[in-house]
C-alpha cells in the first residue's frame, strides 16, 4: 500500500507539471494527503482546484469531505449542499449525501445525520462504508431498529469489515467526535476480524475486500503521460456482491471539467 500511495503521489505532482491549471490535476494533489492520512494538509491544493473552475462539483465535494473530516461540520454541510446542486445526477451522489450526513454529525445534529446517512446508503452506487455510515447515524439518533438493520447490510456485504477499517477510510481529526461514532458502532459493527455476531465457532474463508484502493486514470499523451490518482481513499471500489440493492454499478465521469474563462 505504501508503494502505491508514493506511486500515487509523484503521479499527482507529474499531473501538475504537465498542467498546473487542470483542476483535476490539481484536485488529485490534494487528494494525495488523504491516502497519507492527513486531509486537512491538501486543502489548499482542493481550493486552488475550484478557484480554476468554480462550479466543479467533484472539487466542491472533495472539500466538504475534508472539512467534515477536519471537524467543519457546517463548512462541510455547506459544500456538501452545493456540489449537489451543481451535479444534482453526479455518479457520486452517494458520496456527497453520506459526506451531509457526517457533517451532521460534527455538528451533533443526529436526527438530519440520520436522515441524509439513509439517503446516502440507499443511492445507487453506493458501497458499504456508506452503509457504515448509516449504522453509526442512526445509533446516535436512536433509532436502533434503523442501526440494526444496517448493520445486518454491512455483515451480509463484508462480514470481516471492522471498525478499524472504516477509520482508516474515514480519518477523523477530532478525537471526541471518532470517539462518539465508535461508541455508536460498537456492538453492531466488529471490532476485529472473526466471525460475524451469531455464528460463534464459523470462519469467514472469502477474501477481503480493499477499503483502501487506489484507482487513477491517465493525463496527458505520449512521453508526457502521467497517471492521477481517481479514487480518494473513502471510495473503495465495491466488489459486485456489494452492489447488491442498488440500481446500477459505481461509475465515473470522464469528463474534464472546465476551467472558468474572463469574459
């Protein structure tokens, strides 16, 4: 993994090399820090991002994700909300509802964290740390009958994922608020690897799936070529078992967004 972050990394910076002003370019830099651990480090590299296009959703989004996780409840609810409106059928739909729904939970507003998680986690595409997400909302607006029955989505999908795992994919900065969602998971979602609740004495033999991949896609052409990191490290690839529920698979839009012109 750590190879594939360094390879991510020079990939990014090559990218900017080849065009500082590409928001995409500029937008993978920053999200470089995510897959190291430390969102809040390519903030800047997320804003010039959107100072290059101002109505790139996927930039707004990275934002929101980054502020939510840095403990900016309201600046992440605020962005969260705008790179909806600008791509209101945006492949990452998901993502962005699930980032509102974190964002309440910053805040401490678990009635709307819970609504926007159960939006978020029943959006076609999304994956099951989504599913997670809306485990831990609605333990903390309890309503147990809701965590329960999410918990149960995320034990069917990936019976060996952990608390643990969803930190890593989910880096909080602020330790009152990673320490409330893990008490809200806890006793619903593993705390390690074993058999699922209710199955004592069983042993799960299917492979993990990688919350963690990197997924990148090619700048430029020929000796120039280089490779941007796609995929930030909240947005593991689902396996098609994971699928199960949701109207289409996950998508990408390969669209290069556009940079903003003086008039």
């Amino acid at each position: 993994m750590a190879d594939a972050v360094r390879h991510a990394r020079r990939s990014a910076e090559r990218s900017v090399e080849l065009d500082a002003l590409d928001p995409f370019a500029n937008l993978t830099m920053g999200r470089c820090f995510w897959l190291e651990g430390d969102p809040d480090a390519g903030f800047a590299w997320l804003d010039r991002a959107t100072a290059i296009s101002p109505s790139y959703a996927q930039g707004i989004y990275a934002r929101a994700w980054t502020h939510a996780l840095s403990g900016r409840g309201t600046a992440g609810k605020a962005d969260a909300d705008l790179a909806m409106a600008l791509s209101p059928l945006d492949p990452l739909h998901y993502a962005m509802a699930a980032t509102r729904a974190l964002s309440h939970i910053v805040c401490g507003e678990t009635e709307d964290a819970a609504a926007w998680a159960e939006r978020a986690a029943r959006s076609p595409g999304a994956h099951v740390l989504v599913a997670v997400i809306a485990v831990a909302a609605h333990s903390l607006n309890r309503t147990p009958e809701r965590a329960a029955a999410w918990a149960a989505n995320v034990r069917e999908r990936n019976p060996a994922l952990t608390v643990a795992d969803f930190f890593r994919s989910f880096p909080f900065a602020d330790r009152e608020v990673r320490q409330r969602i893990a008490k809200a998971l806890a006793g619903l979602v593993a705390n390690r690897v074993g058999p699922p609740p209710g199955r004592a004495g069983e042993t799960d033999t299917k492979p993990r799936p990688s919350a963690r991949r990197v997924r990148t896609r090619a700048v430029g052409s020929g000796r120039n070529r280089a490779v941007a990191v796609l995929h930030p490290v909240c947005h593991h690839v689902p396996s098609a078992s994971e699928h199960r529920g949701t109207l289409r698979p996950l998508s990408l839009s390969t669209d290069r967004p556009r940079r903003s012109r003086d008039p």
